[in-house]
C-alpha cells in the first residue's frame, strides 16, 4: 500500500493527505517555483511584523534568495521589461494563436531546449537562461531587448512550469507565482522592507533555510551544485598545470554558491566605494615641480574602461608559518567599474588570474592586510585588489597609420640609462620611448569596450592593463590614513600573530606599488607560458619617473605624435581614494558629460550597409557648456542618425560623452541662445551615447 493512500504509516507519524501532496508537490518542483515561493513565504512573514530587527533576522533566514534580493533591490538595475507590458504581449500571442512550445536553442545543440517561439515570421532563437538571475541580469544588460527578450522570458517561465506547455494563457498571468515574478520583474516585492534593511542583514551560512529546507544538493539553485569533498579548501585548487575558474564561479553570473563573498560588505557598501581618481593639468607642466622633494611618474592614457579587480582569498588560521598552498585559496573574483558596479563579461580574464593563488609574494602581502572581508570556516577571506584598464584593441586604419609622424629617419637609437656615449647620427630618445611601443599597430576601441563590457556573454580578445596593486585596507583608505574601525578584524585572529599597526606599510606609496605590479604581472605571465596559454591578457600599464618639464614636453609631442588619448601623471605618494592632486590627467582631447537637449534633423545621404541613399536622420544635438548651447554633429553612425530621427526619445534627455579639442568663445547663432561671448566648444564629437540615461562606467 502506497503512503498516498495510509498518511498515517508515513515514518510512523499521523500525516494528513495535504501535507504528503505537498510534499510531493515540492518534490517536483523546478528551481524558480521553489524560488518564487519561496519569495512569497518571506513576503508574508516580513510583512505581519514591524520591527527592523525582527525583519532582518527573518531575511537572514533565506540565503538561498540573497542575490535575488540584492540584485532587485540595488537601484541601478533595471531588467527594462515590465509586467504590464509582457501580459499586454502574452495577450496579443493568445489572441494570434501563436501561444504553445517553440524551438528555442540550448545548451544542448542536439536537444533543443523548449521555450515560447518568436511571433515574428522568422523566430529568432536564444539560449533560455539557466536561472531567474541569469535572465534579469541579460535583461538589464540589454543583451535581449524589445520583443525577443519578451519571448526569452516566457520561454523561461514556460521551462520553468511557471506558465503551463499549453495552447492558450488565459487567466496565468494572475497567478500567484506569476504575480511573484512580476514583481521581482518590476523590482516591486511590495515586501515591507527596503534597501537598506536588506544591506544591513547578519546572513546565515549556506544556501538552504532554517524554517525547514536545509541547504541540500536538491535544494540548491540552479547552477549552484559542488562537488562533495573532504576538504572544501582543497576542492577549489586547479589541478597543477591546469587553468579554471575559481571554485565556486558559476556559468551564470550571479549564481548562489557558499563560495560566493559579498562584492561589497557593510564596510564598504555600494553607497560608499570610492577610487582614486585625477584632476587635470595644461601646460605649462611646473606645477609637478614646484615642490623639489615631489616624485612623479608617468604613463599613457589609454582609452578604455576602468575595471577593479577583486581577488578574495581564504586565510586559515591554524599555522604560524602555514605553506603557500595553504595560505592563498583564490575563492572568489569579482570585477567592478569605479563606481562600484558589477561587470560579468571577464571570465577569461578571470581564468587568467587563477594562477595568482601560488604568487610567493601574496602571502605576504595578505598577512600584512589586518582587514578581512568574510570569516570562514578554519579562516578569514582576506582581498587583493587590482585597479587596470580593460581595452579591445583593433588594428589601426590606413588613415590612422598615414596620420602618425615618422619618429626618427631610421637611424640607430641608443637604448636609455645603457651607459653608452650618444654616436653622431643617433637620436637620444626621450623618456616617452620607454611608455609604449614605437609605432604601434593597435589602438583601443573604446566603442566596442564599452558594449562588450556592458554584456554579460565573455570577452574573448581583449587587454587588462594594470597601474595599481591595492590591499582591502588601502582601497577603504579614503584619505589616505587608515581608519581605527578597519584594523578591528584584524590577523590578531591568526594564531601566533602579533601586530603592531604600521601606517607605512598598510599604505606603501605609489614607487613602491609599481614593484609589486611589474612583479605580480611578470610572474604571472612567466606562469601562463609555463601552462601553454599563447594569448595573455594582463599587462603592465609601463610607468616611467620624470624629472622635468622638458622630459613631460617630449612625452606630450609623442602622444600627439601617435594619437594617444593623453598621459597621466601619479605622485609617489600613499593611496587615496578619492579625487586629488596627486593624480593629474593631460589630454589632447578633452572630454565631458553632457546631457541632449534636443536635437536636429535633416535629409542626409547616408551609407547603409555598403550602399548609399538618401535618409531623413540626424544632423546633430544640442547640449549646454557652461550655460550656453552648443551644436554637436560629429561621431554618429549612420544607424544612430537614422535611428534617433524616427525616435528622438532614444537620445533626447539622455546622456553623452564628447570630445572636443578645447573651450572657444561661443559664435552667435540666431535662436539658439548663444552669441554673448559665453564658452563654447572646438571641435566637438560624439565619442558615446549612454542610452539608459546616464554613464555606468
């Protein structure tokens, strides 16, 4: 007899015939219904209380949604689909009769995976993704958009046993798991609490709950499944000559994992992360030496993304003198633009940076760190960090290579600081010779950084250039001093350490920062050779001390020899983040936000796809200088200038980047507002347009 049909021979206890279904019902459950209700299990106990302890300890119970509540609840994600808007769009389909199983493509090629089909013509395929962050996190990346990312989420839901594999919707979408998507969908749990209540929430370990799902192989998320070992720690080592993700990094990029370290702990929540950051500089270039005891180096500016890089490992605290495999567990990576936002498209970097585990150097420098990130079990997660910039780099142009001055007339040049006697017929190369090399090929696309990095599918071919090592305390260091709450985790835990704070060695200054860079990505090269890796992506952003105002002269001609983005110039001095005078920035080309105002329109022959026509599009748009309009008509595509003439709403109110060559007085212009000797701009250009209203990187 089947435990259906006598509840009370269940495990010897009186159980009612609902409670067994339910249990069965959950058995079968796929992961976003578990999510889903459990995502209506915690609105319901949230809301019947008042307090704010009370609400937190209760969140805390849910480990399992703690991404899914963060990612929701963090006010610079938008998934750009609304709930209103997909059941106006399931309507249309079940009015048209297109509604049922589609041919969506998978993970598998030679197993489709299902999903909702396309109700264009010709049905668009796209992966379904693997779990509810994965979609909101291509939703918010723009990665789908319009009526394929509308399809992608009903094929998910369909996939999901959200929305049933049958013909017709009618009723669903009122659901109480759909109504719970959403909200999440619409990031309006309606939930009884807020941002800041979830930021300062003490979570429990694990990924189960302890109101009765306890974290198990069968109640993970999706993605979220390790392999089962004796020793954790020794789980997430690669094989000797092998690269691989960190332990605990998933396919998706957001996946739950008892890996995963917060990116920003309540030390340094979102609201907070500051980096250094420059001011600019005009020649004449004395003011660097109008204090003679002041050192200063140089480097190229390169025109790419600022990216952080945040290498968490685990520190155990049982050995004095522990060995370098027991002392550096790379457990988890995270990447950040410098505001402190999340980028997901580096995991080849990412896999590039495994090695770093074994740098005999980082032991060092994480014990000399006294502020953790996490405690662990057997340890303390203790954070590196390096500041660099991401660059896609592309073969210059025939126009771009016929711009650069020729350097020299071919004759020898006698290397720098070789000791030998300039010959007649040699050059001295100035200093600049040593920032970059001569001639270069490539040169940086920021266009295609920016979209790629905006994305969350990996970056295959790109460069990371790296200018800082930091410690966890240093990048905290907003002044440059190190606050007393930041020494209170400190490695006092560890045993047998004793430590007296040195501000000097928390916060070495930048000279000698730029020896642990050129020994950090040096070692690390050596190392993907030794592994057989051909195309290595980190490099050392080369940084040369200069010591006059004719060496910085010579460096700005060669940057305007070669078309470089300008120089930037680094005290020698401790970090501070935050803007200061110790980083100075010279461009040739000057650039700034701007937010259209409105634009222009006129008939243009344009070339489209390779064959010209005649098209109604933009001309330029408006934006004010210091209080007075200027024009802008240069650096849009011809799709952009077709595109944002049929909808201006597409970059009206909307923020670009331009760069101009420098201020001007403005010209009259009838109607336009300008004319009276206000500033204006020389030259200017569209270098982007940030279509979700304002930069994010």
């Amino acid at each position: 007899m089947s435990s259906r049909s006598n509840p009370a021979a269940v495990q010897g206890n009186t159980v009612t015939q609902t409670e067994i279904e339910d249990g069965e019902d959950r058995a079968q459950e796929t992961d976003l219904q578990r999510t889903l209700r459990r995502v209506v299990e915690l609105q319901k106990r949230v809301s019947s209380e008042n307090s704010k302890v009370v609400k937190q300890g209760i969140i805390a119970e849910y480990p399992d949604l703690r991404e899914l509540l963060e990612f929701v609840y963090d006010p610079d994600h938008r998934t750009n689909v609304s709930y209103g808007s997909l059941q106006k769009y399931m309507q249309a389909q079940t009015d048209s009769g297109v509604t049922g199983r589609p041919k969506a493509k998978g993970k598998n090629k030679s197993t489709p995976t299902p999903g909702i089909t396309s109700s264009h013509p010709h049905p668009r395929p796209h992966p379904i993704p693997s779990n509810l962050i994965d979609l909101f996190v291509q939703l918010s990346s723009k990665a789908i958009t319009g009526n394929l990312a509308k399809d992608v989420v009903l094929a998910f839901l369909t996939e999901n046993h959200v929305l049933p594999d049958v013909q017709g919707w009618k009723g669903l979408a009122h659901s109480e798991q759909m109504e719970t998507f959403g909200r999440l969908l619409d990031r309006n749990l309606i939930a009884g609490f807020g941002a800041k209540t979830l930021q300062d929430v003490q979570w429990l370990s694990g990924l189960g709950s302890t109101t009765g799902e306890p974290a198990t192989e069968d109640n993970r998320p999706r993605g979220s499944k390790q392999r089962k070992v004796a020793n954790p720690q020794a789980a997430a080592l690669p094989p000797a000559g092998e690269l691989a993700p960190a332990p605990g990094r998933l396919s998706s990029p957001l996946g739950s994992n008892t890996w995963k370290t917060p990116l920003h702990p309540n030390l340094a929540s979102l609201d907070k992360f500051e980096v250094a950051l420059g001011k600019s500089i005009d020649p004449p270039f004395d003011v660097l030496f109008k204090d003679d005891q002041a050192t200063w180096y140089a480097s190229r500016k390169l025109d790419g993304v600022r990216c952080l890089t945040f290498l968490d490992f685990l520190v155990p605290m049982n050995s004095d003198q522990p060995t370098s495999r027991e002392t550096k567990t790379l457990v988890s990576v995270h990447f950040v633009s410098r505001t402190g936002k999340p980028f997901y498209s580096l995991s080849k970097l990412e896999t590039q940076l495994t090695p770093l585990a074994d740098l005999p150097q980082l032991k060092q420098w994480l014990y000399a760190d006294p502020l953790m990130v996490v405690p662990r079990e057997g340890g303390v997660v203790k954070r590196l960090i390096l500041d660099g910039e991401v660059c896609v780099m592309r073969p210059k142009s025939e126009a771009e290579k016929e711009a650069i001055q020729p350097r020299d007339d071919g004759t020898v040049v006698t290397p720098m600081d070789s000791g030998e006697q300039e010959q007649p017929g040699t050059r001295t190369p100035s200093r600049a010779d040593e920032i970059w090399l001569a001639d270069d090929p490539f040169v940086e696309d920021f266009a295609s950084t920016v979209s790629l990095m905006r994305r969350t599918d990996t970056i295959q071919h790109l460069s990371y250039f790296i200018f800082d090592v930091l410690s966890y305390t240093q990048i905290n260091s907003k002044g440059g001093a190190v606050p007393s709450r930041m020494t209170s985790n400190s490695n006092s835990a560890l045993k047998g350490e004793e430590r007296k704070e040195d501000v000097a060695a928390l916060n070495p200054t930048f000279g000698a920062r730029i020896k642990n860079i050129r020994h950090l990505v040096s070692w690390l090269n050596d190392e993907l050779v030794r592994r057989g890796v051909k195309e290595k992506i980190v490099k050392d952003l080369k940084q040369v001390k200069i010591g006059s105002v004719h060496e910085v002269e010579g460096m700005v001609s060669r940057a305007a020899e070669e078309g470089w983005e300008g120089l930037v110039f680094r005290k020698d001095d401790i970090y501070k983040g935050k803007r200061s005078p110790d980083i100075r920035k010279f461009k040739k080309w000057q650039d700034g936000e701007y937010v259209v105002e409105s634009i222009d329109t006129s008939s243009m022959r344009l070339a489209v796809n390779g064959v010209f026509g005649t098209y109604e599009a933009l001309s330029n748009v408006w934006v004010s200088h210091e209080g007075h309009r200027v024009s802008v008509g240069s650096g849009f595509t011809a799709e952009q200038r077709i595109r944002y003439a049929k909808d201006p709403e597409g970059i009206v109110g909307k923020m670009i980047t331009v760069e101009y060559f420098s201020e001007s007085v403005a010209a009259s212009r009838a109607g336009q507002g300008g004319g009276d000797g206000g500033k204006s701009l020389r030259f200017p250009r569209v270098k982007m347009v940030w279509e979700e209203g304002k930069r994010g990187m």
